[in-house]
C-alpha cells in the first residue's frame, strides 16, 4: 500500500528547526493538548490538509533547496510527526540516502515499534519535554509525560544526539526550582547536546478564535527575553 503524508505546512529555508538552513515539514495530527500550542490547527489527523504528499514526492520537493539546506538538512515536526511513523521513516531514509542531514522534532510521547523505526534514519531529535512532574505535565499537555522520559532513555540507548527543549509558561513552567531540577536531570544523558529554552509566546491565540475553541492561558504574558537569559545562568 502506498504511504501518503499528510502535511499541514512546508518552511522551505527554515532557520529555527535544528541546525543551519533546513527543508521543515509541519505533519498533521498530535494526540497531546498542549495549553500553549500555536498550531491547534494541526492537532486533528483527519483534517484534510493543502499537502498530501508520498515520502519520495517530499523527498522531491526538499531535493529542490539542496544546494540551500547543504549546511542543514530537513526536519519533521508538527503537530507529531510519530502519529505518521511510516511516511516519517520513509522519507528520512530517502533524505540520509542522498546525504541530507535529518532531525525529528518530537514530544516522545509515542513510543511503539514503528515509531522508534524512525530513529534508525534519524540524525538529530529535538526532544520537547513538558515538564518533570507529572501532574505539572497533564496540567501543560494532558498526558503525565513518562513516555518523553523512556523516549529519552530510548536516544541515549541509541546514541543519537539531542536537544531539548522547554517552553518556559508563566503561572505553569517559569520556576526556579522547577528549572534547575530539570537542568540537573538531564546532566547524566551524554546525548544531550544542549537545552534550547522557548519562551512562552502568544502568537497562534488567534488560531483557537478561527477554530471557536477557549484560550487556555488567556491573559497570561509572553516571556520576556531577559528572562530566558537569566534561565540559560543556570547552565553554568
């Protein structure tokens, strides 16, 4: 059966994504709710999106900015881009094939055969965890967030570099404590490159207008750069 991807929106010099200049797919669907997602509207599979594409019809379309994403590569992200395992593993194995550097951009929240089949042609994972404590994550996410963690032991297991990242949220992840404890858990994962620190924005709240869906963080403030400059201290 021919494996068809279903494909919100495509950055084609995408510079925010992993590292250097990169060919960024945004694939539909997500089983988490993040209170802060700016893409609500790539939370439902079943939506019918502008791009279906085959893995060798993106591939195609990526082979296009080659001499543009030489320095990068093409990266996965959503939504989650696990919910379409099949079309993810497909299409980083025709990009690793032709040289493309690939990074998936995951929560880690789902973790079965298929989905950790992507990681066999999978040069960088940027890791989103929610938060440690659990009943933090179900109050960011909705789900407790152990899968990101055994997806994390997953990558170490595998030695497949990492980055994480972190939103930082007012009234929810912003806290001292909170942040140094996750600092110091991940000191012992020798995959982890680094810890990219994203501040809380508002930019997508007029998505949940257009969907007829609540705010969930109405009224809270973006984070301030000085702030994420001051987490990033910690480090030290």
């Amino acid at each position: 059966m021919e494996i068809v991807g279903k494909i919100h929106s495509i950055e084609s010099f995408g510079t925010v994504d992993g590292p250097g200049i990169r060919f960024v797919a945004f694939l539909q669907g997500c089983p988490l709710r993040c209170a802060y997602c700016h893409n609500p509207d790539t939370w439902d599979l079943n939506t019918k999106t502008k791009y279906e594409y085959t893995p060798e019809q993106l591939f195609d379309e990526a082979i296009k900015y080659k001499n543009f994403i030489k320095s990068g590569g093409v990266t996965l992200t959503g939504g989650e881009p696990l919910m379409q395992s099949d079309f993810a593993r497909e299409y980083f194995r025709l990009c690793q094939q032709a040289g493309i550097h690939t990074t998936l951009d995951t929560a880690g929240s789902i973790i079965t055969e298929k989905s950790l089949s992507v990681l066999d042609y999978t040069n960088l994972v940027m890791l989103d965890i929610k938060a440690l404590d659990a009943e933090l994550c179900k109050q960011v996410c909705g789900n407790d967030g152990s899968a990101s963690l055994r997806f994390l032991e997953e990558l170490q297991r595998r030695n497949i570099p990492t980055w994480i990242r972190h939103v930082v949220v007012p009234t929810l992840t912003d806290d001292d404590d909170k942040i140094k404890a996750l600092i110091e858990f991940l000191k012992p994962y020798s995959v982890v490159e680094k810890i990219e620190w994203l501040p809380y924005h508002t930019l997508g709240v007029f998505k949940y207008k257009e969907l007829g869906i609540p705010y969930p963080l109405e009224g809270v403030e973006a984070v301030k750069k000085s702030r994420i400059q001051e987490i990033k201290t910690f480090e030290r």
